[in-house]
C-alpha cells in the first residue's frame, strides 16, 4: 500500500527520521557530526524550524521539531540533504545517493506524546547497545534536557512547552525530566510510535487524530483493515 502524503500544521510538533540508504553510515568521524549540525542550526533558522530533541545515530537521525510554515521541514531537509551529501562525497571519495528516499515524519499530540517522544528518541543509543545510559552519547539533546549541559551539541535547542511545564525553573525542570528516564516505555507506545512515523499517521488519541484530518484534510490513522505486517524495530 502506497504511504500517504505528509503534512505538516504548522506550530504542531513533528516527529522526523532520515535514514542512510541501505542502512549505510551516515557519520564516520566527529567532524561529519559537526558539519551535519552546523547545516541544520542554519537551514533551521533560515526556514523557521525550532528543534526540541535530537538524536544522530551512526546511519540515521531523529528529529522532534516544531514547524512554524508549511513548508518549513522540507525546506530544512532539502538544504541540509544537498550541503551534507556533497560534503559526505567529497570526503570519503565517493558517489551516489546517500539518503533512503525522502525523509519520513509525523505529527505529534504535544500533550499526550511529547515527553515520551523525547524520551524514546534519546534512548535510541541504549536500545542499540551502544551506551548503557542516554547521558554517555555525546550526539543527543539527553545532555541539554536532563542535566542542562549546553553547548556545541546543544545551546541551539528550543525547549517545548510541555517540558517547562516539569518545573518551575530550569533545574526543577531537568530533575522531573531525568526521574521519567527511571520508568521504561510501555511497549504499546514504542509500537504506536515507530507505526506512526514509518507510516505516516498521527501520533495521538482518536480526538486528536480527528482534529488533524480536519486540518490536514486526509487519513490520519489506520482503517484497521488488511492483514497486520511485521513490526519494524529500526528506530
């Protein structure tokens, strides 16, 4: 079946992957982490794009932003795809296509999802075995949301509004965002979330869901119909 077309409301949090094609590296060297930022805090500021967490895994990323036009996510990828794929095959003699397609997203209930989001985006590198907590990997937002590190990784970031709700001041705040690291993700919401964003549909509560087909004027769930495929467990 043929995923459905994107959409983006702006002002309303998206939940963004893009993938290295053939599940191939996308980083090899610090100094490809540092270009590929530099390019997104630039597109991002250029097309109106306010980043809240992040995560750069060895051969794909994630992204939790906030769009403020309709246009702003594509117009952030598409400057950013192009700079970091020339820079890529300059530097390691190479040619050819970098990315899996297009980039994939989906929006979020900001309410209902956002810290849990977060949460499950800045534990991608436990989940690979690559560190055993969030905090030991240098490429994330876990430093900036829970222990108020800024920085070269981090001072860019924009806090949402559903995490100032945590607290009253920045280390309150941080305190309560580290104490929701104690519990793990019930495995229903890691399956809605990794649903949703590999097909396309609204992450979020039937009202929800309902509120965004009005917007965005197309399915924003499954129709529970057909034979259920295999999980995917990539993300």
């Amino acid at each position: 079946m043929a995923r459905l077309p994107r959409y983006v409301i702006p002002g309303q949090p998206q939940h963004i992957i893009q993938r290295g094609n053939n599940r191939q590296p996308i980083f090899g060297a610090e100094a490809d982490y540092l270009f590929f930022r530099d390019a997104l805090i630039e597109a991002a500021k250029k097309h109106g794009l306010v980043i809240h967490a992040y995560v750069w895994m060895t051969n794909h990323i994630h992204l939790l932003a906030t769009p403020e036009l309709e246009n702003s996510i594509s117009k952030v990828f598409q400057s950013v795809g192009r700079r970091y794929v020339q820079y890529f095959n300059y530097t390691y003699r190479r040619s050819g296509t970098l990315w899996e397609g297009r980039y994939r997203a989906t929006v979020v209930d900001s309410e209902r999802y956002l810290l849990t989001l977060m949460r499950y985006i800045e534990l991608n590198p436990v989940r690979a075995a690559m560190v055993a907590h969030p905090r030991e990997y240098p490429w994330s937002s876990h430093a900036f949301n829970a222990l108020g590190e800024a920085g070269l990784n981090a001072d860019w970031l924009t806090p949402h509004d559903e995490y100032l709700r945590l607290g009253r001041n920045a280390p309150e705040r941080q305190s309560a965002y580290r104490r929701l690291f104690r519990a793990a993700i019930p495995n229903v919401d890691l399956k809605e979330i990794r649903e949703c964003v590999h097909k396309g549909w609204a992450l979020g509560d039937a009202r929800f869901r309902a509120r965004i087909e009005d917007l965005g004027q197309r399915r924003a769930a499954s129709k529970g119909v057909g034979r259920p495929r295999k999980e995917d467990n990539r993300v």
